[in-house]
C-alpha cells in the first residue's frame, strides 16, 4: 500500500474569479512542481476561462465554467471533475513551490492520515497566514503538551515558536 500512495494521483483543484492575471501566474506555479502525478482542474468565472484558453496552459488543465461568488460550491463543483485519488486546493492568488505538492501529499503514505494541509504564508513571503496542524486521538502530546491549534494571532508578528512541535514531542 505505502508504494501505491507513493506516487498517488493528484487532482489539484484552483478557483478563481475576478483575478486572471493571477490565476495564469499560479499556473506557471504548478507547471513547475516537481511532482508528476496530478491533474489541474481550473473553476473559473468568464474572465478566467478566457485567460487560460489563450494560455499555453489551455490544454493542460481540466476547465470547469462557474460564475457565481460561492467558493464552496466552487470548490464542490471542482471535486466533481476530479479524477485524482487525492484532492488538493490551491487559490489562484497562490504560487506553490516546487516541492509543495510531493510535501503536501507525503503523509498519505500513513494509514492513520485522512487529510493534509500545510503552512500558508502571507503575502509578504515571510509571516504565516495559516500553519498546519496535527490531530491525533490523543488530546495532548507524549510530553503533557496540548497540540499547536494551527492558527495562531502572533504569527504574524514573529515566528519564534516555528519548531514548538518539535520541542514538544508532537511530532514524531
């Protein structure tokens, strides 16, 4: 099972509305992965899908028409054109880096894993927006430690807790 998940099919699922310029900017992103393994299937509003027909991408990606500002029914409608045994969201003001998709999907090859995520960065490239978390059955780590709830309010301000997981024995 670990050699199938290895290289497990990837469909990666981007939304956008209202912002073609970075739509096309977060597909060069994803042109560029180091995985090789996934799908792209692109949710977009009229001006997007005009933007990827006349980009180089045009016969890359799976593209799914959608004009309506829901992003989850978006989202819904981009899982229905999946073919991947996983699913990856990405928004389209992102730029993945190249190992983005291999990391994001290494934790499938674990029985106990059901989802993934990872950290998000702010716009400035250096803050989190967001930080991935670990749940466990258990409520606490090994060393007493309640787990990191993933968002955290001073993480924009610095990022002197980066490693806390590992001090804390919640990773293994």
């Amino acid at each position: 099972m670990t050699e199938h998940l290895t290289n497990v099919m990837v469909s990666v699922v981007v939304v956008s509305r209202d912002r073609p310029t970075a739509l096309l900017r977060c597909l060069t992103g994803l042109n560029q992965l180091q995985y090789l393994n996934f799908e792209v299937v692109v949710v977009a509003d009229p001006k997007g899908e005009a933007a990827v027909a006349r980009s180089p991408f045009a016969d890359l990606v799976k593209l799914v028409g959608f004009d309506r500002a829901n992003i989850s029914e978006a989202r819904n409608l981009g899982i229905s054109h999946a073919a991947g045994d996983v699913v990856a969201f990405i928004d389209d003001d992102a730029v993945p880096e190249p190992t983005w998709l291999t990391q994001l999907v290494a934790p499938a090859r674990r029985p106990n894993v059901a989802a993934m995520g990872g950290y998000v960065r702010g716009r400035n490239g250096i803050s989190f927006q967001w930080r991935a978390q670990r749940r466990s059955a258990r409520r606490y780590c090994r060393s007493g430690h309640e787990p990191e709830t993933g968002h955290d309010p001073d993480a924009q301000r610095d990022d002197r807790h980066q490693d806390r997981r590992h001090e804390y024995g919640c990773v293994p």
